[in-house]
C-alpha cells in the first residue's frame, strides 16, 4: 500500500457512516416519519454498559392510530467479502437484544425525549446498507438461515427488518422517476383492511412492495424484485383486493428488453383485469432497471453524500 492516507480506515469509515445517516435523516420524512434523535448511548439497565443507537424514528401505525417506535442501525459496507452470514447475524442480533432491551425497560418511556415524540411503543429494528457491490441474492441466502435468539415472553416479538442498497436505490428511482410519495397504502391483512395514510410502513418498505399516490394522485405501485410471467395474475388479485385503481407499476429489477418480451403477457392480464368493476391495471409496465449504484439514492437525499 503506497497512499498515506486509507480511505476505508476506522475515522474514513466514521466519516462516512455520519454521512449515510445524514442520508438517511433526509429520507425519513419522505416517507412520513418524525426524526427523533441519532447517536445516542442508551443505558439498559443499572450497572450495564451502555449502547449506541444510530437513529430513532417515531411511525404513525395507520391501522391503530398509535405511534412505533423504530429504531435504525446505518452500516456502509466496503465490499461483498464483508456481507459474511457471520457479521450478518451478528449485526441482526446485536439490533434485535438493543431494541428486545429497550422495549422492557420503564424507563425509555418515562424518557422527556420519548413523550416528546408522542411513542406509544418501540416496535422493532431496520439495518440499513450502503454499498454500490451488492449481491441481494447472496444476502437473502445467508437471512433464510438466520435464527434469532430470542428471549423473550411476549405475544409480539421484537422486528428487524433489513433495507439493503438495492430498497434504497429502487425506491429513491421510483420516486425520481414516477413521482414523489403524498400518502401510502397500507395493505390489507387477513385481521385489517387497507387504509391510506401519511406513513410508509417500514414492513411494507423491506419487503420490497409499496403502493403510494404521487403528486398527481396517480396510485403507483413499487415492486424491488423483476417480473415474471408466472407472477402476473397475482398482481391483478393484488389490485382486485385492494380495490385500487393503479396507474403505474414499477419493477426495480426489470430492463427494457425482458418489458418488451413480457409486454404481451402482461397486456393480456391487465385487459382481463380492467373488464372487472374493480382492481385495474396499467396496459404497460415502467421497466426502472436500477443500477447497482447509489446514484439515485444520492440525487434525492444528497446530505453529505457518503463518498
């Protein structure tokens, strides 16, 4: 190594970390949610060491009306040999224990800055990764055999969720390129009907399936995977259960020429669909065909940039 100074050193790293979080304290609003406070230590219980939290956010759950509390973790990722099943579990386990910790402890409500932010209660954890070398296949093998150690009793057990670079990027291109989020759907459970409100589930957002209005009240709905002939009559039952009227269909994963060789099919389950009184789809699909760099992310919630 002939440079005097290391890009990817621990201050580099600690730089540039920050910066993500900028980023991420940008994007927060746009999907509805109330900045609480970032990097702050956290002490658990008497006598124990502290911990470090990254960022806390206040959600509006829209079915209830009450406010979750999430907690985010930022991790910028130099490379692929860094996203080992090792580190992974560790990182979704060292999340899972802060928030499993704070959610039984009295005193993170009877906090001045948790009763400011109105939080009824700390739901659960979202990872948050930057890197422009991402392999989303690689990493979805390595959670499949995750098993978290859980210790605890509740009929509700602590959520971690993972928002790797390929949710950032193609959410940050769908709202560039098919307009910005004013409300989102909330989907329909087995327990819950739909509703449209002022939040983006963070569930919904790592699961790769959000439906929101843009500026022009046109319902779009973002899928980060590609599409399939196969999966086609779903999204028509999907519109159909949702009784929505959606405008714009956007796949993260999809390039112009797999749209044009699946541009029949697709035609063929929409046209069917729109002859039902509800549940319409578009005649064409918006091929976004993001790329695997954070340009997108970077060009709406600049911040700092994260060099």
């Amino acid at each position: 190594m002939t440079e005097l100074f290391d890009p990817e050193g621990p201050e580099s790293r600690n730089v540039n970390a920050e910066a993500f979080e900028d980023q991420l304290v940008q994007m927060g609003p746009t999907f509805g949610w109330q900045f609480v406070c970032r990097n702050v230590d956290v002490i658990l219980k008497a006598g124990q060491p502290s911990r470090g939290l990254d960022i806390l956010w206040a959600v509006a759950n829209v079915w209830d009306g009450k406010i979750d509390g999430w907690i985010m973790e930022a991790k910028r990722k130099k490379d692929q040999r860094r996203y080992t099943p090792k580190e992974l579990q560790e990182e979704v386990q060292s999340l899972h224990d802060r928030v499993a910790g704070l959610r039984d402890s009295s005193r993170f409500h009877a906090d001045e800055t948790i009763k400011r932010a109105r939080i009824d209660r700390l739901v659960g954890g979202m990872l948050a990764h930057r890197n422009e070398d991402f392999d989303e296949a690689k990493v979805r093998r390595h959670f499949r055999g995750f098993e978290l150690i859980r210790n605890e009793e509740k009929g509700d057990p602590t959520r971690v969720l993972f928002c790797g670079p390929q949710t950032l990027i193609g959410i940050a291109d769908v709202f560039n390129h098919c307009g910005r989020p004013t409300k989102f759907l909330w989907l329909p459970t087995h327990r819950r009907f739909k509703r449209w409100g002022k939040t983006c589930s963070p569930d919904q957002l790592a699961a790769g399936l959000v439906a929101y209005k843009n500026e022009e009240r046109d319902v779009v709905l973002w899928v980060r995977d590609g599409l399939a002939k196969r999966d086609m009559a779903g999204f028509a039952d999907l519109a159909y259960t949702w009784g929505e009227t959606i405008k714009i269909v956007a796949f993260t994963d999809l390039n112009g020429d797999s749209r044009r060789l699946l541009a029949e099919a697709w035609r063929q389950v929409a046209a069917s669909a729109n002859a039902r009184q509800q549940g319409r789809l578009p005649l064409e699909v918006v091929a976004l065909d993001s790329q695997p760099t954070m340009k997108e992310f970077d060009q709406l919630w600049p911040g700092a940039v994260a060099a």
